[in-house]
C-alpha cells in the first residue's frame, strides 16, 4: 500500500440508548464503557455532530470522553450543520455552544457537515468555510475539513473552490464504490491526485453490510471462521490507498469489540479477500430492497412523521428473509405504525427526499413499503 495504516474511528451517530424511541436517551454507563475499551486499545479518533442524537451526541461524549481524560490524550471532531443554520450569527453560535456542550476549548478535526448539492449553497451564502478558517486562525480548530455527500463531479467543484482543506470525510463501503449518486472510487482518486487525506464514513453503509443474506454470511464464515460480516465491510474501506480513519457508527459492547479484534493491528485485505468481497457484493445487490443507511436526516421535517428509516430497515428484513405465511416484520411495523404514520400516509410533498445524502426515491420506496405491509 506504500502509506500509513488506516485507524479507526468511533463514530458518535448510533450511541447506546435506554429507550430506542427517544434518540436523545444516550445510555451514559454503557457509553462510557465502550469509550474506555477504546481508549485502552490505544485508539483515540471521536467524530460527533450538533445534530446526532437530536443534540445530545456532543453533550454525550463531553461526559464520556471530556471530562474523564486529559485533553491531549483523544482527538475530537464535529460538525458544522449547513442544513440548520441560515445567518453568520447562527453559525458563530453554534459554534460555541458546540465547544460548550464538549467541554473543549478546540476541535481537534472540524467539518463542514453534509456538503452536497442541496445545502452547499448555504456554506458559500455564510462563507462558512472563511469563517471556519478564522477560527482555525484563532486555534479553536486544529484541522478543516468537510463532508461530502454526492458525486465525483461535485467534489471536484467543491475541491476547486476550497482547494486547502485538510481532509475530506466521505462514504467509502463495498456496495457503493461505483454507485452513481455516490462514486466513491472516484473520490477516493480525486483526493489521492490532490493529497488530501480521507475520512470515511458508513464503511458498514449503515448496518446493511452486518446485517448480510446468509449465502454471504456462509461464505465470509468459511472464508475467515469467526470473522463478521461487519469485519470484512470495514477491513474493505480501510484497505484503499489514502485513507487514514474508517469511523464506525458502534451503538453497543460487542460492536465495539468485535472492531477493534481487527482494527487493532489492522491488516489489509489481500487479492483473494477483495475477490470475496466482490462475490458479497454481487449477491448482495440481488437481494437488497433499499440501500438507506438509517441516518434518519429525512424524518425530522416529515408533515406525517413517517419512520422512513425503520420502515426501509423492515422493509430489506422483510426482502432478505422471506417467509411462507405471515412474515414477522410486518408485526414491528403494525407495532411502528400505531404511534406514527404508516408508509400510505406520505403526501409526497419530497422533503425528505432533498435531506437524504443517499439520493433515495423515498416516496417511490414508501409505496412498494406500503404494498408490502399494509394489504396483509
Ligand atoms: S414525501 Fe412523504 S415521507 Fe417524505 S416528507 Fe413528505 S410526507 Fe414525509
Ligand atoms: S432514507 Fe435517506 S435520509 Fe432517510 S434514513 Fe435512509 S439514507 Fe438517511
């Protein structure tokens, strides 16, 4: 590979919660637990956002993290939300509060968070990176950067107006390095050709690349016994050349764990993995219904508060592991439909299609969801 090995991140989007309805109910003890086995297997990368865990991912790990270890010893980042914010006045407040709610006093890692076609717009309208550069200046950022949610041709755009920052942070994962809205091969070489080192995110796209079909769960298990499928996702986006963090979203002990068995001495996969890996993917791309990630940036505007984020997720269940008579998934989404809005409620206004970074037809998806849970 000729470059430094790529570490792994923690990523702070999908914590540990006492009750999984309230995405604000972040499970404090377990939290601090999985930041001590971080911590201890010598790694030290923390990557949050203002808006994860409707706010309180920042707070989370100011407690977890913060206030239990010296400063030097963990590198921290998060993100400024172009989707959120409309004055310079927002932008300077937010920041503060951001270094409030963390308990820092600067950012290891700073981003501009979710730059796209969609929002990019707002970050020119505020010169949000100029005023993040200020802060860099005033040594409450260390280093600058963004992350990137649409294609190649964008990010050579964005790259052209923005040709200094210190990184890119983007979705690299096995299923999506030639998808059309995404591209990450080739961002990942735009970056390569320009020196800028590379974050990735959604290594696991989600959760969909742990939770695969079983001919491809058979195949990773005798391939490499006791190695998850998860294992292979992340090995896979921490192999290419110019990556130097692959974040995972851990929401538990045993995720944590299972990482960092392979990330603590990380080892590149070899030809005959990657060939592995292609086969998954083929297999794969049969049987997926809809490639969502469960970011859930989609529901917050929702006129009907639909879970789209959970239906997708019953939804690819329901497709992966059909059953003869009833199928079981169709019991959790009468039992989700109850307190929110069912699929065939979507009025089709598209607002959440404009949030989601996947470039989802949530409302063509929401149908075929809707034929398949509700005439049963
Ligand atoms: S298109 Fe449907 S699912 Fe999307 S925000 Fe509007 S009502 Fe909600
Ligand atoms: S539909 Fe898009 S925005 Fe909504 S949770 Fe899935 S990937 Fe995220």
């Amino acid at each position: 590979m000729g470059q430094d090995m790529a570490e792994l991140g923690f990523g702070l989007m999908r914590l540990p919660l006492k009750s999984s309805d309230d995405q604000s109910s972040v499970d404090m003890d377990v939290l601090k637990q999985m930041v001590d086995a971080f911590m201890d297997a010598g790694l030290n990368y923390f990557d949050t956002a203002y808006m994860y865990h409707d706010g309180m991912s920042e707070r989370a790990i100011g407690e977890a993290l913060v206030a239990r270890y010296p400063r030097d010893s963990f590198r921290l980042s998060t993100k400024m939300p172009i989707m959120m914010v409309s004055s310079a006045e927002e932008q300077e407040r937010v920041f503060s509060e951001q270094l409030e709610r963390c308990g820092v006093d600067y950012f290891d890692n700073y981003l501009v968070h979710n730059v796209s076609r969609n929002f990019y717009h707002t970050a020119q309208d505020l010169d949000t990176f100029g005023f993040l550069e200020g802060k860099k200046e005033e040594g409450r950022i260390r280093r600058l950067g963004f992350s990137f949610h649409d294609d190649a041709d964008f990010l050579v755009q964005v790259l052209d107006e923005h040709p200094d920052v210190d990184f890119i942070q983007f979705q690299v994962n096995y299923l999506d390095m030639d998808a059309p809205s995404i591209e990450s091969r080739r961002c990942l070489e735009i970056a390569r050709s320009r020196g800028i080192p590379v974050i990735v995110m959604e290594p696991v796209k989600g959760g969909a690349l742990a939770n695969v079909p079983a001919q491809v769960r058979e195949m990773f298990e005798s391939e490499a016994p006791g190695m998850s499928p998860a294992s292979w996702a992340i090995r896979f986006a921490a192999s290419q050349e110019g990556v130097e963090t692959v974040l995972s979203g851990m929401s538990d002990m045993s995720q944590m764990s299972d990482n960092l068995s392979f990330m603590k001495d990380f080892k590149p996969l070899d030809a005959r993995e990657l060939e592995v890996v292609s086969r998954a993917k083929e297999i794969i791309e049969r049987s997926i219904a809809v490639p969502c990630t469960s970011c859930r940036y989609c529901m917050k505007g929702c006129p009907k508060d639909i879970p789209i984020a959970e239906y997708f997720a019953l939804y690819n269940n329901m497709r992966n592991a059909p059953s003869a008579g009833l199928n079981i998934q169709v019991f959790y989404y009468r039992n989700y439909s109850r307190d929110h809005g069912k699929a065939s409620d979507c009025i089709g206004c598209g607002r959440c299609e404009k949030e989601c970074p996947q470039h989802l037809p949530i409302r063509e998806y929401l149908k075929e969801v809707a034929s398949a849970f509700e005439s049963q």
